[in-house]
C-alpha cells in the first residue's frame, strides 16, 4: 500500500524522486501529432514503411533544431528536449496502418522516443473491424483483423465517432471524411500517402489532403504506388517524401500539388515547415509554442529542488486520508499530481514577475513626472535640475525598454496559461474518480462553457492537445456501488470544501485590496485639490496664508510641484488597481462559492455512481467553465501603458 513506504532522513518518501520524474516526464514530454491519411491498396508497403519512417525521423530533427520561442528576453533558441511522436490513425487497411506500425516498429532514430498512438474510428467497432469469422467494413480478412488488434493493443485509446453503423452508402462516405477531418484537425502536420491523383471523393486522400492544406497543417506527401491497374506510376524524381504546404498548393486544384511540393529534405523543405519568424502559420507558432513551453516546464522542475519537494508533499497530501483502497488514490497521485504542482508553481513564479513589473512600471511613470516637476518648478536654478533630467530620462528609458519588449503581456501570457493548464490537471485529478476509462471529460473543447458569463471564445490554447493527451493517459480505478460513500465523502471534502474555503478567501482578498485603493486614490486626489486650492490662495488672498515673505516664491513651487506629483501618484494608483481588476475578481469568486455550496448540498444526497457521476458533472461545468472564461477574459485584458 502507498502509505507504507519507508521514508527517509528528511521525512520524504522513498523513491519519491523517482516516482514525480516518471510522472512530470509522461505528462509533460513534448510530442508532435502526426496524423494519417491515405491509400488502403498501398502497392508496396515495406517501401511506404521505410519512406513514413525516413520522413518522421527528418520531420522530428528539422523540429529539434529550430528556434523555439524560449525565455522572456531572448526571442528564440534550439531545444534541447528529445522529441516523441503520437499517431493519429484509424487503422484502415494499408496507409493508416503502416504509420501506426511505427509506434511498434525499431526503426532508427525512433525507437529510442516516446511513441503513442489513438485510434478514432468513423463507426462503432465491431462495425469497423467486423466479428470474428465475419469481415468488418475496414478488415476485409481475417488475416487483416489479427493486423488490426496487433496494433490496436498499443493504443491509449479506440474512440468511434458514431455509435451506429451507416445505413447506405451516403453516410458510410460522410463517416470517412469526418474520421478524415478529425485526424487532421489534432495533428500538427499530416502524412499523406498519396499516389499525387486528385478526385472528387468524399472523405478520400486527396479530399483530407485538401481540408488540411485549407488549414495551413503542414502536409508530408509520401508518394506511393496503388495496386490498382489503372493507377499511374509516380515519376522517378517524386519517389522520395516530400512537403505539401498551403503557399505551394492551390485549394481548387491538387492535381498541381505535386509539380509544386519540396523535396523534404531540402533545405527550402525546412523552412517551410518551420516558416520564418513574423510569417509562421498559425499552426506552425501553435506547434512551437506548446514544444517550447513543454520544454520550459520540465527545465524548470530539473533546475528547481523547491518544485520538486513541492509535487512531493502534495503526493503525499493526496493519499494521506488513508481511504479504503490507498492503490486507487496512489496512482491518481502518480498520474496527475507533479504535472499540475509544476504548472502551478511556474504559473506562480510568472505572476509574481507580472506584479513586480506592473508595481514597476507605474511608480516609475509617477516618479518621472515628479521629477521632471521638482526639476522645472523647485530647482530650476541653482543647477541641480540636470541631475534630475537625467535620472528622469534613465527612468523613461527603462520604461520604453519593458514596453518595447512587451516583458508584461509575456509575462500576463504565460502565467494564465500554466495557470489554466494546472487547473485543469487539479479538476481532471478528481473527475478521474468517476469518469470512466472510455468517456471524455478534460479537453478544451468549452462545452463546459458558462455562457453567460463572458463573451465567446477565442483560439484554442497552446495546452488544449496537453490536455487532452494527459487526460488521455488517466488510470481506471473502475469504481462501483460499494465505494460511493467513501469516495463522495472524499471529493467533497478534498475537493469542494477546498474551492469553496479558496474562493472565499480569494473574495475577502480582493474586497479588501479594492477598499484599500480607493481609499489610497481619494486620499491622493484630496490631497491634491487641498495643494491646488492651496496655490490659488497664495496667488489671490495672500494674507490667509500668512506665510514669511522670503518663502513666497517657494511656498508657491512647492505647491505646484505638489499639485502634479500627487496626480500622478493617483493615476499610478489607479492604473494598478485597474490592472488588477479587484471587483471584478470579487463578483468572480462570490459566484463561484455559492456555485459551489449549491452543488455541494446535493452531492451529499448520492448514494450510488451514477447520482455521484450526475453531481460530478456540475462541478465540471462550473470548475472548467469558469477557468475557460478567467483564462479568455484575462488575455484579451488589456496591458495599458502608464507612459
């Protein structure tokens, strides 16, 4: 059982180490997508095996060493991470299968990556691959079922998209292209093995090929002959794999596709898979971006003991209840627990390098009008206004620097981010419980959507496939009747009674911080007026003053100095607190801890899984959906400038 493990000198316990490196590493290893399409009487399959094998090993290089968008001052730099590889295919005869083959095969320079596959299926199974002793529509043999299963044991998953079997030909055609379309639509670049013919085919190769380009996915053509007599040979110098890309493929006419295509491993090939810095596809930047970030996670908990010790405690945290089945919770732990601590923990260290900057920046504009004041109005004279010209323009230099750099919207970026993803894994630690092995339940698809509560969204992030694939990876603790009572009992109180004492506490926070600069700016302003009322007293009614008259002249800078100082002053206080947007955030976390209470006076009513599941899933509405709108609405906030 977990809990008795031995512990060391220091209180942790053993092969904790271990345990939170395998766990980060499966969880947050950099993977490209690669999905399939193609021809099902592929002439030659041992050469297609060898051309797919040949252009994702070149593929993979070309990707570890470009320059990945890495730290906040330097733009880019090579990765140093070993990339793996998950297929998309759903195993039909032929192209699709030897893609996938490669997840099982050794070839060189990929047997030694991380290798996954998932299998979405157009039709339900036994449909699809057909019973034993009677051919399914995509297993014409028995010979091609035993294919079939060979591969599909090695599968995270097996997902149809329909449930029912088409009824004519119509529907069997539609099932192929939406299979087709959703291969594409989760892959980072596409393999494509593809005798170059174009036809009008629902749902066929040069259909999906067409789908993809139309969506700027990368498209690496594998050229093949079919055993069909009235297929065309390719010409000798399309024999090698080669890339397809939107610029060199028009959308109305794919027949021109392959005059036009680049022979993958040139160096023009190269650059066009990775596109040049300011002119990328907006897939190409989602790619580089999920990698680098990826990346950056796992350097920072190699580089960070603190991270580490960290994802420990909170393993420990996770099963220390000491529930009826400790192996049930220790594997949750095992799969979940480090990847959200690291984001979380990333997440934190970002938000702190956005509040120091915002702090930052603000003073400096308020310290800079000030200066340029007690520089124009107090010392004009005796000289000493060059020293403060020259700090304020220092000043206003660092200020020009953070904004060209745009240091605070990559910071603001990059902490929402990490912080959704890690909400995400903190909410899918638990859904896990009671979701079983084969249904959905994490991805960022919004269906989890609190409409009402923002406007509609934007682009999907860089951590949706992330996400997914982590989901993807959950284990099954295959929980039945018997264990409602204990394990209602342990969501609410590790799970709901934890968000609500959070957003309570997260509402009192902000509350207090919106009195406090209200308070601070009508304090200022008030201040303010009094120097300004001041100033117009000295200059009309001189005798209420009754100041000496050697200090006149004095009395009346020192007002006027104090008159712009102070309204910058408020402005910077008021430039902040809009920053940090403190009521808002207070309406946020008032709804979400009655959201909350709500849900959780009926889950204590649950007496079996599927009341317990039913309860569940409002949870998951209001938790996902209210991260998907503080993440949205947080980037399209505004960073202003306070110059």
């Amino acid at each position: 059982m977990a809990l008795d493990r031995p512990m060391d000198s220091n209180g942790d316990t053993v092969g904790d180490a271990e345990r939170i490196s395998r766990s980060y590493s499966k969880a947050l290893q950099p993977l490209v997508r690669v999905g399939v399409t193609g021809h099902r009487d592929v002439a030659d399959l041992q050469r297609a095996h060898s051309l797919a094998a040949a252009a994702l090993c070149r593929v993979l290089t070309i990707l570890e060493t470009a320059k990945w968008p890495t730290g906040i001052l330097r733009l880019a730099a090579p990765a140093a991470t070993r990339l793996g590889f998950r297929i998309v295919s759903p195993l039909a005869e032929g192209a699709d299968r030897v893609v996938a083959d490669l997840v099982l095969g050794s070839d060189a320079g990929l047997s030694d990556r991380v290798r996954e596959l998932v299998v979405p299926l157009p039709f339900r199974l036994d449909y699809y691959r057909g019973r034993d002793g009677q051919p399914g529509s995509d297993c014409s043999s028995p010979q091609s079922q035993a294919e079939f299963d060979r591969i599909k044991r090695v599968a995270l998953w097996v997902r149809p998209l329909h449930s029912q079997a088409p009824k004519d030909q119509s529907q069997r055609d539609t099932g192929y292209r939406e299979v087709g379309e959703y291969v594409a639509e989760h892959c980072d670049l596409l393999f494509a093995l593809w005798d170059g013919s174009a036809n009008d085919r629902e749902g066929g190769t040069a259909a999906i090929v067409r789908f993809a380009l139309q969506r700027g996915i990368p498209v690496v053509w594998i050229p093949v002959n079919r055993q069909t007599p009235e297929s065309t040979a390719l010409e000798p110098e399309t024999a090698g794999p080669r890339l397809l890309t939107h610029s060199q493929a028009s959308d109305n006419d794919l027949s021109a596709a392959p005059l036009t295509s680049l022979d993958l491993s040139s160096p023009l090939a190269q650059e066009a898979l990775m596109g040049r810095r300011r002119v990328r596809s907006p897939a190409q930047e989602f790619l580089l971006e999920r990698l680098a970030r990826l990346a950056e996670l796992c350097r920072y908990v190699r580089d960070n003991e603190q991270a580490r010790q960290g994802a420990a405690k909170e393993m420990r945290a996770a099963i220390a209840a000491g529930r009826p089945d400790d192996q049930i919770l220790d594997s949750i732990a095992d799969w979940i627990v480090p990847a959200y601590v690291i984001a979380d923990g990333l997440a934190k260290r970002y938000q702190r390098w956005l509040k120091s900057l915002n702090i930052g920046v603000y003073a400096a504009a308020a310290v800079a009008v000030a200066l340029g004041a007690f520089a124009a109005i107090v010392a004009p004279k005796d000289g000493g206004w060059r020293l403060l010209a020259i700090v304020e323009a220092g000043v206003l230099v660092s200020l020009f620097v953070v904004q060209w750099l745009n240091l605070r919207k990559k910071c603001r970026d990059r902490w929402v981010t990490y912080r959704a993803m890690g909400e995400y894994f903190r909410i899918g630690r638990y859904l896990a419980f009671v979701t079983p092995k084969t249904a959905s339940g994490l991805e960022f698809d919004r269906f989890a959507r609190l409409y009402s509560w923002s406007s509609e969204p934007g682009s999907a992030p860089w951590f949706g496939p992330v996400i997914e694939r982590v989901w993807d990876c959950r284990p099954d603790p295959d929980l039945q009747n018997r264990d409602v009572a204990w394990l209602r009992d342990y969501l609410i109180a590790d799970w709901i009674d934890g968000q609500i004492a959070y957003h309570e506490h997260r509402r009192d926070d902000h509350l207090r911080w919106d009195g406090i600069f209200q308070r601070i700016i009508r304090i200022t302003l008030f201040a303010t007026v009094l120097a300004v009322i001041l100033h117009v007293v000295k200059d009309y009614f001189p005798a209420f003053l009754r100041a000496p008259h050697f200090g006149w002249d004095q009395l009346g800078a020192t007002l006027a100095f104090l008159a712009i100082a102070l309204t910058s002053v408020a402005a910077a206080f008021n430039g902040y607190s809009g920053q940090q947007r403190h009521s808002f955030h207070y309406a946020r976390f008032r709804r979400m801890a009655e959201e909350l209470k709500r849900i959780r006076a009926s889950l204590h009513t649950a007496t079996d899984m599927d009341q317990l599941r039913m309860h569940i899933a409002e949870v998951r509405r209001v938790t996902l959906g209210e991260t998907t709108n503080w993440f949205e609405g947080m980037q399209e906030q505004l960073i202003d400038s306070p110059t």
